[in-house]
C-alpha cells in the first residue's frame, strides 16, 4: 500500500497516523511511501506540514549569494518550486503553498506497470509500436521489462488493446505485442494547419497468467489471466526530429514532422494563474483552443515556471500544438550537489515518463536563458564552479538521462543557443535566439527586417490589458499609468514609461486612459507583425517565429496576447492574420525604413512596396494579388493586379513596386491576396508614423445585424476596434484597416450590446 502525491508545493513534512514518513522539498516531482504497516482499518489520519518556501530561500540564500534573476526573491534557485512563484517580469512575489495535485492511496499485490514506453516504426506505408514495458514486481528491488527480464517476470504477461480514431479495437497477446503492434494505413498526426490530429488509443494490461499466454481471442480476454493493472494513454502517429544540417547560411534549425519541414508559428507559455488550484483542465484547454483559432502550430513552455499537467499535453495533442518543454530552469545559477543533482535526477525521470508518450512533444531543452548569462566574462560566470556545474547539468546529467529515458525525443542544451559548449548562443546564422533589441534595447521596429535568424523562440512587446481588465484591479482614481496601482501591475521596471516612449514615435498623444489603453496594444501589435511578417517573408531560412508571450498569470501589462481574464488583446487578433496558413505581407519603403533627418529639409525619401505571398499549406496556393494606391479618403490613385503561384511550404517575393508620386503623409498602399473570389489575406501600409498621417475623418459607425457586426467607414480607417460595453466579445476579425465602405464580421461569442467602434484616428 502506497501513499502517492502527484505534486506537493514545495517545502512540507508529511505524517501519516501520528507516523513521520517523509520531508519534501521538489514542487516538480511525484512522491510515494509506504504506508502498510501504519494503515489502519478506519479513522486513517493523513497531515502535511507546510513550510515557509521564503524562509527556506533567505536561510539558503545567506549561505551562498548565487546569482538569480533580480525580478526574483533572492535565493528561489535553491528551491525545486516554480521560481515565477518568487516574482518575475511579469508577475507577482506570490510563493503560494500547498498540495497541488492528487493524493492517492494506492494498493497492488504481486506486481503494477511502472510505466510503458512506445517507439514507433514508420516504413513501408505502415507503422509498427514497440512497446518498453517496465514492471513493478513486490520483492524486486529494481524494475524489469518485458523482453529483456523475463526470466525475473514469470508468471506474468500483458495484453495491449489499440482503439483507432474511428472506434475499432486491436487485441493483441503478449506474443504479438512484444513482437511490435503493425498498424495498416496509419493515420498521421500533423501540427495544425498541415493536416488532422487523429489519436490512438493505447492500453497494456498487466496479466498474472492463467496459462500459457496464448492468443487473444476478442470476447474472452479474461481467459488468459488476472488483470493486475493497466495502463491507459493516447498517442499519435508521426514522426518528429529537428534539423541542425548546414546550409548555405549556418546551420538550419526547424521541426520536421512526418518528414516535412514546419515553421513554428506560436507563442510562449507561462503559469495560467499564481494561485495554482484557480487553474482547471477547462481553462487550460479553452487557452490552448484560443492559440490554435489564431493559428498557432506551437507552444513553447518556459522554463520558470513549472512542467503542464495532463490536462495541457492532452488538449495540445489535440488541437495541434506542437510543444518546446523547457526543463524547469531559468535565469539562475544552480548549486549542483549531491543532495541536488539526485533531486533533479528524480524529478527528470518523473516528467520524462509522464510526458514522452504524448504526440505533441516536439523536443526537451535544458533551460531557459542560461547558457546565455553564463558565457565567460559574464557576471553570472564569476566562478569557474558556476561554468562546470552548468556543463554537468545540462551537457551531461540532462542529455544522459533523456537519452535513458526518451532517446526519441530530440535534446537542445538552453534557448536561446547555437548546440551548446558557449559557442556564442543567439547567433544569428545557428540554433534558437531570444530578439530583444526591439522592447529591451529600445529599438525601433523596424529593427527585426535587419537580421534573418534561424528560429526565434522569444520576442515580444508589452501592451495595457483592456479598459474592462484594469477596472478588476483599480479605483477611478487609480486609472492614470503612472498611479501607484498600474506601477505595481507593471513589473518590468519603468515599462510603463517604456510604453510611452514608443507611443510618441509612433501616435499623438492620448488624451484618456481608455485610449491610451488601446494605444498601447496596436503599438504591440504592430511590433510583433513587422517581426514576424519579416520572418515567414524568409521562410526557409528562418523557421521559427514564437512570440513571448501567450497569456497571463494575473491582470498586469505584460506581453502577453490574451490577458488574465481570456479576453483577446489586439495581438492576438493579429496573429490570427500574420500567421494564416497563406498569407501577403509588404516590405514597403518609406520614412520608417530610412529615418532621414526629418528637420534637414528638403530631404529625399524614397517610397516603394514589395509584396510577398507565404504558403505554409501542404499544396501550391494559386492566388490573386491586388494593390492599390489610395488618398486618405480611400479614393484609389493607381492600382495593380497579378496572379500568382505559390509552391507550398514555400514564400514568393513579387516585383518591387516604385511610390515615387505618392504623397509621404496623404497616401497609402492596401494590398489584399484572393482565392476563387474570397479573400485570404489584406492589410495596409503607410511611409510615414501614424502621427504624421493626415487621415480624413472615417465617421466610423457600427450596427448588429444577427451573428454579424457590420462597420462602415467614409475615408480609409486604420486598426478599427469594435467592442461590446463588456468587452468579452470575441470576433471573427478586429483591429484591422479597412478602405471606406461597409465590413461585416462575425460573431463569434458574447453579445453585442453597447457596441462601440474606433480607429487610429481617434488617437488624439
């Protein structure tokens, strides 16, 4: 009899019957004791004694000061809890605790399934399971698995039952199931977009034999034995690696599946909420389904916070979400003993075995962020123990034990790096690399069209949550961004100011809160689309575009695109179009791209556009191309057209396009990509900053006609927003340009009712 906890946070005694029988100090991993000899018939008493995790840190922390993120309590890296929980640049000091996940009396006599571990054979048009099969025999101090320990297994077999997605069962002996399960026909998982998500069922019994282990024969299972335990999941069928072949550029670095190559297009993961009971498998699951409806392939999990349940794995193989598992280490350096490493060994082997079935797993790494801080000269590199502790960490005891344990399962050493060793991580030309200069380094957005990175796994920029989401956490008088209340629901230093630094580069001044709340989410809006936009234009060179970050831990300006509350930041509705399967993006020329000495006058800027057409689909995209010169009032001064074809997986540039007789503030280039009639993909650009654009008056005004909203507009209107007086209305479309006349948008949650509508022009 065995007392099992799937999560304890973090520091705690536990008793059971007046009986201390252990101390935990991991958050992270999965604990079991036995409880036999102290069980009683009734009245069973079970107490954890929770410690103070800040308590421990401090006492930690004046030992030895290692370095940590300063966002961050001094000392969290001495803790296996999730360090976001000790603050970070996103979220609160909130070192919660408790018990976090099941407890569980567990009982077995004779033998239990440790764990099932299943490589799949794909060859021939056909697929084959070969299924590790690790037992827990009473009285054998260690595992044994079928086919290598039989002589220590006797007297006992499994039977495997695969279930396809249609419903239609496979009972396989132990004879067969050790041979390798041949599936006919197999139905490929693929990430979204690229094709469906079928799963398999997958169940092993545990058999103490009847006899001799003879075939199944459907209807009569319990012929062949007692069933001691079972083991239940569901998988996919794919293939997964990813490639680092040298290229004419360096080094490529992309996800294959299925033998085709993807560009990851997402975002990045945080805790769902500080306080870990508020987070459900409902929540978890409507997130994820929000991410994939703005067409997310992927989703990388940071490592400062703590590994999903099953609830994230399950709805990520569902909806398509190809998944970066970050080990939980970030921004930090570790003090590697004994006691340490034989905790994080556990705690490895936990998730690993917990994970590594699921279909979306798309490769384990080390660490966030590390093996950047730690290269030589760097202050986290003070002491040669923190370069050789790093090293064992995550270039021998990681790789070691995921090579044990998933060998299937492609290893990276640390986001951002080029293959490890400090062999400058972030090159540009190599491996992963987290973009900052644009946020961070105060650099414009234009920045990103500077540098052809081969994956990028962060970049970002903050924005305010909406009106609605600041009233949660503010008075009336509180709404000024500088008030004490939005200072402290900012916690990436002065980012506030940050903000508005680049909203005088880019708007007029707001002149209300509310305004300079939307202000600030089409400023990172736009940011993140010249980035990305840059990026799938060099498809093939680049192919990786994660976005920092996906959501929320609570109500704060941040960088996330879906806020606390689930509502949609203008972002995230951008996503939805910059990463549709096809899509037209313009490389244009203009004030912005050349930043001439505006007080210099007179002064040459030039003025063109370059189309391009991305067609990340698996098969050749024949489309309409149409571009329009147009005057504030929307009236079209010039225009073109051309047909093109696009091979899938693939990016298209059209001719460049000379602007030399537009005017630099009065006009503006729409651009739209069409297939049999029903457009794809549209937006618009301009040569100048939104400030200095003479918009007429779009005399904006909106109405609800069944599941639509219907807007029209009398001159050109930039990133129109509608919303609902509650503003939990989610659309099929917002914040996008449109010419003058009427757009209709769909419905697609929530009532509209006190409707309101506005545009850049309502900037002022």
């Amino acid at each position: 009899v065995l007392l099992h906890f799937d999560g304890i946070d973090t520091v705690a005694d536990i008793f059971f019957n007046g009986t201390r029988i252990a101390s935990v100090e991991n958050m992270h991993r999965t604990w079991e004791f036995p409880v036999k000899e102290i069980l009683q018939e009734t009245g069973n008493e079970l107490k954890v004694v929770l410690h103070s995790p800040t308590k421990y840190i401090r006492e930690a922390y004046a030992r030895e000061h290692i370095p940590g993120s300063g966002d961050a309590m001094d000392g969290f890296p001495y803790l296996r809890k999730a360090h976001c929980m000790f603050g970070w640049d996103w979220g609160p000091r909130l070192p919660d605790a408790g018990i976090w996940r099941d407890v569980k009396l567990i009982g077995f006599n004779e033998a239990r399934i440790d764990s099932v571990y299943v490589t799949q054979v794909h060859a021939d048009g056909r697929v084959t399971l070969k299924l590790d099969v690790d037992v827990e025999r009473l009285g054998e101090e260690h595992l044994r698995r079928f086919g290598r320990d039989d002589d220590r297994l006797s007297g006992l077999s499994c039977r495997v039952i695969l279930t396809d997605p249609e419903g239609q069962k496979k009972i396989c002996s132990h004879e067969e199931a050790m041979a390798g399960i041949v599936i006919e026909n197999p139905r490929l998982w693929w990430p979204n977009g690229y094709g469906s998500q079928p799963l398999y069922g997958l169940e092993v019994e545990l058999l103490a034999d009847c006899g001799n282990g003879a075939a199944a024969i459907p209807g009569e299972r319990e012929a062949l034995g007692h069933v001691l335990d079972t083991w239940k999941r569901r998988i996919g069928l794919r293939t997964i690696t990813v490639c680092t072949d040298k290229d004419q550029y360096g080094e490529q670095f992309c996800h294959v599946v299925n033998g085709v190559k993807i560009f990851a297009m997402g975002a990045d993961y945080i805790p769902e909420d500080n306080i870990l009971p508020r987070m459900t498998p409902e929540r978890t699951y409507n997130l994820l389904l929000q991410a994939k409806n703005a067409n997310h392939n992927c989703i990388r999990v940071w490592g400062g916070g703590h590994y999903p349940g099953d609830a994230f794995w399950d709805a990520c193989d569902e909806l398509g979400l190809l998944v970066w598992e970050d080990f939980m280490f970030a921004c930090a350096v570790y003090d590697l003993t004994e006691e340490f490493e034989e905790n994080i060994r556990a705690e490895f082997i936990d998730n690993i075995k917990r994970i590594r079935h699921h279909v979306s797993l798309g490769l384990w790494c080390g660490n966030n962020e590390m093996e950047s801080f730690m290269v030589p000269g760097n202050y986290w590199a003070s002491k040669p123990r923190y370069m050789s502790d790093y090293v064992k960490m995550y270039e021998y005891i990681l790789p070691k034990v995921v090579k044990e344990y998933d060998p299937n399962t492609f290893y990276w050493p640390s986001s951002p790096s080029s293959g490890g060793g400090f062999d400058n991580p972030g090159d540009e030309n190599r491996g992963d690399v987290h973009y900052w200069n644009v946020w961070h380094g105060n650099r414009p957005f234009t920045a990103y069209r500077k540098f052809h990175f081969r994956y990028v796994s962060e970049f970002g920029f903050q924005s305010f949550p909406s009106l609605k989401t600041c009233e949660a956490f503010t008075l009336p008088e509180d709404r000024n961004i500088f008030s004490y209340v939005m200072e402290k629901h900012q916690r990436n230093a002065s980012a506030n100011g940050k903000i508005m630094n680049y909203m005088q580069q880019t708007f007029l001044y707001p002149s209300d809160f509310d305004t300079l709340l939307y202000a600030s989410q089409l400023l990172q809006a736009e940011a993140i689309r010249y980035g990305v936009e840059h990026f799938r234009r060099n498809r093939g060179r680049c192919m990786g575009t994660v976005v920092w970050q996906l959501n929320d831990c609570w109500p704060v300006a941040s960088w996330a695109s879906i806020d606390y509350f689930g509502r949609w930041k203008a972002l995230h509705y951008y996503e939805k179009r910059f990463f549709a399967p096809v899509m037209l993006s313009c490389e244009e020329e203009g004030l912005l791209s050349q930043k001439p000495d505006v007080n210099a006058q007179p002064y040459e800027v030039k003025k063109s556009i370059r189309l391009n057409v991305a067609n990340e689909t698996m098969e050749e995209a024949g489309v309409t191309v149409r571009w329009a010169l147009r005057n504030a009032k929307a009236e079209i001064r010039r225009q073109g057209e051309c047909e093109v074809t696009v091979p899938a997986l693939s990016s298209v540039w059209l001719e460049k396009e000379d602007m030399e007789d537009a005017a630099l503030y009065g006009d503006y280039v729409s651009y739209e990509c069409l297939k049999d009639g029903q457009v794809l993909s549209s937006g618009t650009v301009l040569f100048c900053a939104p400030k200095h654009f003479r918009f007429a008056a779009p005399s904006l005004k909106v109405r609800a006609e069944g599941d639509e909203v219907v807007v029209t507009a009398d001159a050109y209107a930039k990133s129109v927003e509608i919303r609902n007086e509650a503003e939990d209305m989610l659309l099929e479309d917002n914040y996008f340009d449109m010419n003058a006349g009427e757009r209709r948008v769909k419905i697609l949650k929530g009532k509209p009712e006190g409707l309101k509508v506005r545009s850049v022009f309502d900037i002022k």
